[in-house]
C-alpha cells in the first residue's frame, strides 16, 4: 500500500501502537485521524502535530460506530484507509472466580463487534476508491491463546478469521485486506507495567510499516511470526510453554 499518500483512520490512534502507527504514516506524507475515549489523549496528539485530525469516540458503543462513520464520510471523504487498531486486554482466573459479564462484554465489543461494525459501515465508500485498504490489528494470541486472557485470546482468533473470509470477499475490488500480527509489545495493554517484557513499540511499528509497503498481506514480528506460521503441533508446544506457569 501507498503509505505517503493515504488518508488513514486508526482507532485507538493516540496511544501505544496506534500512536506509532500515527506518527509514522504522518511523517511519510499521509493524512491521519486517530480515534479514542480520552479526550486529553487526542489533544495532546494533536499539540505535536497539528495536521493531526482528532475525534472522541468509544468503539464499544455500536451508536458511536456510527457516529464516527458519519463523521468521517463527511468531513474526510478521502479516507481511504481503516485501521482496527483499538483493543483491550483482560486478564482472568476463570476457575477461581465468576467473570463479571459487565466486564467481560465490552472486551468482545471492542476487540471483535467494533472492526466488523466498522468495516462494514466503510466498505461502502472504501469501494469508491481507487485503491483502499482494513488493515485489522489482532495478535499473536490469535494463532496461540494466551490462556492468562481467555476472552482476548478468542477475540483476536475471531479477527483473524474474519480477515481472511473478508479478504477472500473482497479480493478483486479496491480494498485489500491486511493483518498486523503483533507479538507482546511494550504499550499500557492491560495496565501500565503489564506489557513492559514486550518489544520496543517504535522497532514494532518500523517493521509493519516496512511490511505494509512491500505489499505485504499479513505481517507478524519476532515470536508472533514462529505462532502465525506454526504447524499444529508447534502450536500445542507454544501453547504449552507459554502457558506453564498459570
Ligand atoms: N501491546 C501488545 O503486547 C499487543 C500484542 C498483540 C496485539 N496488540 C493489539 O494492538 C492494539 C493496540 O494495543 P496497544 O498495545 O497499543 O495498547 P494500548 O497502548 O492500551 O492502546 C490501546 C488504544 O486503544 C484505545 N481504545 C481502547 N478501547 C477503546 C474504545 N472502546 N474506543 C476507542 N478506543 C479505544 C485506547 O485509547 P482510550 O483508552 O483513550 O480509548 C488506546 O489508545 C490492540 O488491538 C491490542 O490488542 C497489542
């Protein structure tokens, strides 16, 4: 993909990942808008680089989906790019205590309901481009369950097989249809301090944009590269190493 001159849409855009992303494509010559919950996040986004466009949305709220479809296709009709970045990550003991499902609902909201939703709602005037692109951010989880976060590791495999079904659907339209793979990267998923064993955020980043200008169609790093490419039997082996210690 063209990452000089798209016009890019990152959820979570402000922090973490999507941030790196951000000031990336912005540096390349892109146009940006980052989405969020915080609106001091975004502002202070936009207080480094003012070309930034910043909008307050929460992607749990299916009514606030909407909202930021509108907002955009009228305000930005240029986009031309949607990243599914946003996401939240719990960590639960499911044989010690009951998950509160209040808690536990807008994980799968966020993480799964709002990139179907989104993307659903930008096909329509993604189509209308010349060349466009979803680029979904899932994990390495998806390809080997983190069994410390049961629900997170399910949604992420979700995401990831919807991304293929979409990129099968939309092969020979406008739109391709990428998947960035991360491995533990050191952001505040979860909490600050739960991610800090992670990769440094920048050298992530640098690498999905490296991957995204190849053409690249979906782009892992470092230990989430050995998961998205592993047999079934290395998997079982990850899977255990991973998880021995829970
Ligand atoms: N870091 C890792 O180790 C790792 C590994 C694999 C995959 N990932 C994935 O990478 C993506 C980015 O995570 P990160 O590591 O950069 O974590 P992060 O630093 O916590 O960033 C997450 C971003 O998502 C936003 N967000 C969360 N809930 C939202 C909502 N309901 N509506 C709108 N924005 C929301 C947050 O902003 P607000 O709080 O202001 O809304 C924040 O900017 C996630 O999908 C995550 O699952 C991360």
């Amino acid at each position: 993909m063209d990452i000089k001159a798209s016009s890019v849409l990152i959820t979570g855009g402000a922090s973490g990942i999507g941030w790196a992303l951000a000031e990336r494509f912005l540096k390349a010559g892109s146009q940006v808008i980052i989405c969020g919950r915080r609106a001091d996040r975004l502002q202070e986004a936009q207080q480094q680089y003012p070309q930034l466009h910043i909008r307050q949305c929460d992607v749990g709220q299916p009514s606030e989906r909407v909202a930021l479809f509108d907002w955009v296709s009228s305000n930005h009709p240029q986009i031309n790019v949607l990243i599914n970045n946003a996401g939240i990550q719990r960590r639960m003991q499911l044989a010690h205590s009951q998950p509160d499902w209040t808690e536990s609902q807008p994980e799968i909201a966020i993480n799964l309901e709002a990139p179907l939703h989104l993307t659903s709602l930008f096909i329509p005037h993604l189509l209308q481009h010349p060349q466009a692109a979803i680029i979904n951010v899932t994990s390495g989880l998806a390809f080997v369950p983190g069994a410390f976060a049961p629900i997170y590791s399910a949604t992420k495999a979700a995401l990831h097989s919807f991304t293929m079904s979409l990129r099968h659907q939309l092969a020979g339209t406008p739109i391709e249809v990428i998947e960035l793979v991360p491995p533990a990267v050191n952001t505040d998923l979860g909490g600050t301090g739960l991610h800090t064993f992670g990769v440094p955020v920048g050298d992530f980043a640098d690498a999905m944009m490296k991957g995204l200008e190849a053409g690249a169609l979906e782009i892992g790093y470092g230990t989430s590269e050995t998961n998205r490419t592993a047999s079934r039997q290395e998997i079982d082996e990850i899977f255990r190493r991973m998880n021995s210690r829970m």
